[in-house]
C-alpha cells in the first residue's frame, strides 16, 4: 500500500520542523528530538520561521488558507538535507499531500522536493540512523500509540515499536483495537465532540487494561488526546512523546 | 424498543449519534458485530495476496468506469438480446415508476423482494404501497428490519443492530413466531413464513452485484437462496440497479466476487451466486417469463462528470469500510440518517441528497484512514471526505449539489486570521510567546474538549524559544 521508500545514508545535518502543537504545548518533545539526532552526531537546523504544516485549515477543507501556510513553510528548507518531523499527523500532511495542494502552481517542483525529504522522527531513527538505543531506566510496562496518519498515511506501524523494543527494561504491553483511531482527528474532535469522547474513552480504557505504567506516541495530537483524557479521569498513566521518552531512557 | 421507519435523517446525524452513544445496547451490538466482522476478513484474506488482488480490483473497476457509458450501452444490447428488457431511469422516482407500471400491467398485488440497496435508495417500498401493492422483504435481515418498521443499518447486514434476544421480540410480536434464543428456530419459523409469501407472489424486485457488458448477465450474490427464489418462483422478475454496477469482461466477476465476499462477511464463497442471462426458455420448466433490469442514474451520472469523485463509482458494496470505521462501530447505522450509512454513504450520500442535508456526514471522520485501507477496491475514502468538505464550505462553484451551503463568514474569518498569523512567522512566535507567557489564565474548561479531557496547558517557553536557550546553553 505505502511505496517502498529507498532511505538515504546517514547525513550530517537535517532540518527539524516541530510542528505547531509541540511548539505550543509539548516543546520539550521537540527539544529532545534535537538531542536523540545530535548524540548521532547529526547536526539539527531548526528554521526559526516555520509556524505549522497546514494540515487543520487542510483537512477542514480550506485549501487556499492550508496553501497560503504550507507556501509559507516551502522555502525554509533550501538544502537538500533531510527534513525531520516528529509527527505523522504534520509528515503525512507534508509528505503526501503537500504534492496534491501545490499540483499546477509554480510551487508544485518544490513542493514534490520538500515531499521526497520528509521523515517521520522514528521512521528516520530506525531506518537512517539505525538507532541503537541502552536503557538506563527501571522495570516498566509501556504501551504505544502510534497515529493513524504514521501508521496508514506514512506506513509506519514498526517503528516506534522498533525504538522501544530495544529498551532492556522496558515491557511493550499489547492493547486491544490498537490499530484503532484515538478519536482526535483535529477539527474531528470539535465537530463531532461525543463521538470523539466514545473512541478516546476506549483507547485509555484499552491502555489501563493492558496493565501499561506509562504510554507513548509519536503524535502530539494522539497525546494531547489520549493523555488529557486518562488526566480527567484520573488515571495513573501518564503519556509522553516518544522522543521525550526514548531521551529520558537513555540519557 | 424501536423507532418507526423515516425517524433517521441525515440533518440530525449530531442528535442521532448521540442517543447511539448512549444507548449501551447498540453499543455492545455493533461493537460486537464490527469486531467479529474485522476478525473473519483478515483470516478470509490471510493466505491471499492482498495487496494485488486490491489493486487487480481496483483496476477492474476503473477500467468500467473509464467506458462507462460504452459499456451500458452493450449491456442494454445484451440483455435484450437475451430477452430482458431495458429500462433507464434518471432518479428514484422514475425508478419507482418503472416498477410499478410493470407491477400494475401484470396486475400484481404482491411482490416479493431480494436484497436492494437501491431499492432502499428509491423508497420503493412505500412507492408500492401507495399503488396498493404489498411489497415483502425475503432477506431474513431486511424482513425483520421491515417487520419492525425499520431501515437496514449496514448495507450488508441490514440488523445488526439487533441482537438475539430483540429478534426473538420482534417475531413474536409481528409474527406470533414463539419466543425463543434458538437462532435456528427463528430462522426456521422466517424460512416458512416467508416460502408462502414466495410462491404467491407476482412479481420478484431484485439487485444486482454485476452486470456483465459483453455476456449481458445479472449476476447477484447472496447467502440465503431468497435472491434464487425472488428470482426464479414469480412470473415475473425486475432487477434494480444502479448504473455504475456494470463490469466490461465474465472474467472480471471472479476477482470482485473474491473480494467482495471476504471484504464483507469473510467469506470464501457464499451459498448462492446467481447468473441471470434471461427469461424463461421454450421448453425450460421454471424461471420467469419476463425479466426487466431497471438502471437507475439517481445522480451517479453527475458524480461521473468529476475525475476524483469518480472514484465513489468504484464502490461495490462490501461494507468493510463500516466494519472498520471507529465512527461506525460506535454510533450505528441508523444515526447517519441515509440509505448507505458509514465512510461509504458519508462520500455517496452529498450527491443524492445534496450538501445542505449531509453537511455533517463528512465531517464525521477522523480521517483515521481505516476505510481507505481495506476498501477491496482501493477508493480514497478520507481523500473523498476532504474533498466533499471543501465542497461544503468553499464558494459553491463545484459542481456537487448543495456545494457552499456550510460556509460560514465566522469560520471564514477565523481560517483567514488563522492563515494571516501563519504566514507572518514573528508574529507567530510573539502570540506563541504571549500565550506561554499567560498561561496562568489559560481557560481550564474549553467547550465539550474539556467535557471529556484535561485542558491543554500552553508551554511557559515554546520550541522556538527553547531551542534558542538551549544553544546559547551550549547544548547541555
């Protein structure tokens, strides 16, 4: 279904877009991206004018305002380096649909180049850096959540999974439906706020069930999701980006 | 216990699911069912090539649609040839119509039914009863829907949403059938009631699953012998259709009978497929003597004019994008309000029944994408929902009806600010700042989010801001 992506060799810098949501909310998630990439000694450039990919205005069907933003981001990236996003919601976005909302503008050659050098954070730790990971942390049972965008827009089931699967300490407990959406879905979650509620109120009950101390994701809409509900119900579990995770356990 | 037929549309799609959501029978009963569902299509497809068998599909279909009107004028030669009768109807009125006349020129009084989505789609039904005509369902789901004055909530499995315990109440109440948790005893009692009604019927009111162009057969899949039965005991029998239903080769049913029937119930084989290629022969000894297909364009010519949603065409009705829709699974069939409920009915619907009426429909997705990956015959469901969204709320100039009627000058004016502020990175990063700054005052309660969810707190230092202090930090 995903085409087969033919990854580069290791390079010495890349670009880092933080995607809005972890600017505003969860920075310490992109701070620790930059640490993961910099202890593989790749340089990180964080373009200091980059705002957000586009995809709400996008997938709320306000294209011309989505391509307005998405123009916006286009030319912060004028080296042929690898553009690393912690996010599969903003890579999707980038990724696959950046070529459509540009198709027969002057934009649509850079937009096909900005496209081809997208990578998901874990997707690039897996299979560019080829990440070897020692946990310095305890015994813990961890559950995952990887976004629907990462897992069917980016094709990107294993990788998170990958990541945690080489912390010694660290149990990845299995959920039930956990290929099934959190109920965050952006604008989804205003619209339709009930429905959202029904799918988050499953997830967090699925992870508690599974017997997880902690959950992580590679999505800061899933975590502000997910994470804000097992708060409002006062669960034990508490949510992490995988980045701030994967840092906490090995630094 | 049910609501009367008619009660669901699709302008109260937010009231509709949520007294779903709060019904914790429908809950369990769909839940239940969509699990089991999702279980037997992955074992069905597991020692299949699944990917290519989509793509071959996939391919089948728009080679069909490509020759779209070539291919139902063969079809009309064809069939004719064979000695059914063609008839073309422009929209479900008309459809009715065509029936009814036939119905009444035989004088019918009775007529029996397979399973019809399109039918459904044109309100045949009540169309009948108006020209005194008894219309009776014979799909065992579609019966008790009807018995209960009901309408199918899943094309596929049209009660699904009842379980064991409100059947039993609902053949007992209707058909005085004894109460009992014995499926088989209640599929026993339908099966004879329901041969009476067979053999006294005038007319038999079937779909069809294929129609083949250059052989002009009607091929229709089925698992109870009610569709052999509506199509072979009356003297009379009409396939209903709608237009995009046409296939060009024989050899391409094999393929989509392969996926269509592990997509929808995870099957390998169901207990009939019927190919009908005419009436009753000189010297045969059953069969109808008249066969009549009626295709039906109810707006799918419209849909055709345009290269992406062209792709709704595709759709052969498995269902498996309701199975698997997170949506679905949760509120129901019946709170979508339209004839085909789910990721497929959210992308068809718009254009049968316009914008205005569905303006909910697409936006009730997560874009989670569960639907574009096992639709057998790769349609881009989320991308379709994207683009009827922007048809919703852009400035009406597409060519789906009811196109603009979401738009608002409010939501406008906040896209438009949300854009200026985004295109404009310092003060982007001032208003980052300045919400970090106050997020003492952030609001702990923000509409329904907080209903169900913490308020997100804004960071005190945002990413900008904190990359900045950490490399002036030295990286430490």
């Amino acid at each position: 279904m995903t085409p087969v992506k033919l990854y580069p060799p290791r390079p010495e810098r890349v670009y880092l877009f933080g995607t809005c949501l972890i600017d505003m909310f969860f920075p310490e998630a992109g701070l620790d991206a930059v640490r993961l990439l910099e202890r593989e000694g790749i340089e990180v450039v964080y373009p200091d004018n980059q705002t957000c990919c586009g995809q709400p205005a996008y997938t709320s069907g306000y294209h011309d305002e989505a391509r307005e933003v998405a123009r916006a981001q286009l030319g912060l990236f004028p080296e042929p380096w690898p553009i690393i996003v912690p996010s599969g919601s903003c890579g999707g976005m980038m990724r696959k649909h950046y070529p459509a909302l540009f198709a027969g503008t002057p934009e649509e050659q850079q937009a096909r180049d900005v496209a081809s050098r997208i990578f998901e954070l874990t997707e690039f730790l897996v299979h560019v850096c080829q990440l070897k990971l020692e946990d310095k942390g305890g015994e813990e049972k961890v559950a995952m959540h990887t976004s629907c965008s990462a897992r069917r827009e980016m094709g990107l089931a294993d990788t998170g999974p990958a990541l945690l699967a080489q912390l010694g300490q660290v149990e990845l407990v299995e959920q039930v439906r956990s290929a099934e959406c959190c109920g965050f879905g952006g604008t989804f979650a205003v619209r339709h706020p009930q429905v959202s509620a029904a799918m988050v109120e499953d997830k967090s009950q699925a992870i508690e069930q599974a017997g997880a101390e902690h959950f992580v994701t590679s999505d800061c809409g899933c975590l502000m999701n997910i994470g804000g509900h097992l708060a409002h119900r006062g669960s034990d579990v508490a949510g992490e980006h995988i980045a701030s995770y994967l840092w906490r356990r090995t630094s | 216990m049910s609501q009367p037929v008619e009660t669901f549309t699709p302008q109260q799609f937010h009231r509709q699911s949520r007294e779903a959501l709060a019904n914790p029978q429908i809950r369990a009963n769909f839940r239940k069912a969509m699990d089991g569902l999702m279980d037997k299509r992955r074992d069905a497809f597991a020692e299949w090539q699944l990917e290519e068998l989509r793509q071959l599909g996939a391919n089948i279909r728009l080679r069909a649609l490509a020759h779209l009107p070539d291919l139902l004028e063969q079809l009309e030669a064809r069939c004719e040839a064979n000695g059914i009768r063609v008839h073309w109807a422009e929209d479900g009125e008309q459809a009715c119509r065509i029936v009814t006349d036939i119905c009444q020129r035989h004088g019918a009084r009775s007529v029996i039914k397979g399973k019809s989505m399109v039918s459904e789609e044109m309100h045949l039904n009540a169309h009948l009863e108006k020209a005194g005509i008894e219309a009776l369902e014979s799909d065992l789901g579609e019966y008790l829907v009807q018995l209960n004055e009901q309408t199918p909530s899943h094309i596929i499995m049209p009660a699904i949403h009842l379980n064991t315990d409100e059947i039993s109440d609902i053949m007992h109440d209707n058909t005085g059938t004894e109460r009992t948790r014995d499926v088989d005893a209640m599929t026993a009692a339908a099966r004879a009631q329901l041969r009476e009604r067979f053999m006294a019927a005038d007319v038999g009111v079937s779909g069809v699953n294929f129609a083949v162009a250059e052989t002009g057969t009607l091929c229709l899949v089925e698992n109870e012998g009610n569709g052999r039965m509506t199509t072979t005991v009356p003297p009379v029998h009409i396939a209903v259709t709608g237009i995009e239903k046409v296939v060009e080769h024989l050899a391409d049913v094999p393929p989509l009978y392969a996926l269509l029937t592990r997509s929808a119930t995870g099957q390998h084989v169901t207990t009939y497929f019927n190919m009908i290629s005419s009436p009753r022969r000189e010297g045969e000894h059953d069969g109808p003597r008249e066969v009549h297909l009626v295709l039906v364009d109810n707006g799918r010519s419209n849909i055709y004019q345009d290269d992406e949603l062209l792709d709704t065409l595709r759709c052969i009705r498995c269902g498996a994008c309701m199975n698997h829709c997170p949506v679905y699974t949760r509120v129901g069939g019946h709170s979508y309000g339209t004839t085909y409920p789910g990721p497929i009915g959210s992308i068809l619907m718009p254009h049968l029944m316009g914008l205005d009426a569905t303006r909910d429909l697409p936006t009730a997705s997560s874009l989670c994408g569960a639907c574009g990956e096992v639709c057998p015959v790769k349609i881009p469901i989320p991308d379709l929902l994207v683009r009827l969204r922007r048809e919703a709320v852009g400035e009406g100039r597409g060519n789906v009806p009811g196109a603009g009627s979401k738009r608002t000058s409010k939501e406008v004016a906040a896209w438009k600010s949300w854009q200026w502020l985004a295109t404009h990175p310092s003060a982007w990063r001032g208003a980052t700042g300045i919400i970090g700054k106050l997020r003492g005052l952030a609001p702990a309660h923000i509409g329904p989010w907080t209903e169900y969810r913490t308020a997100p707190k804004p960071a005190a230092v945002p990413l900008h801001r904190l990359i900045k202090q950490y490399r002036k930090e030295g990286r430490s």
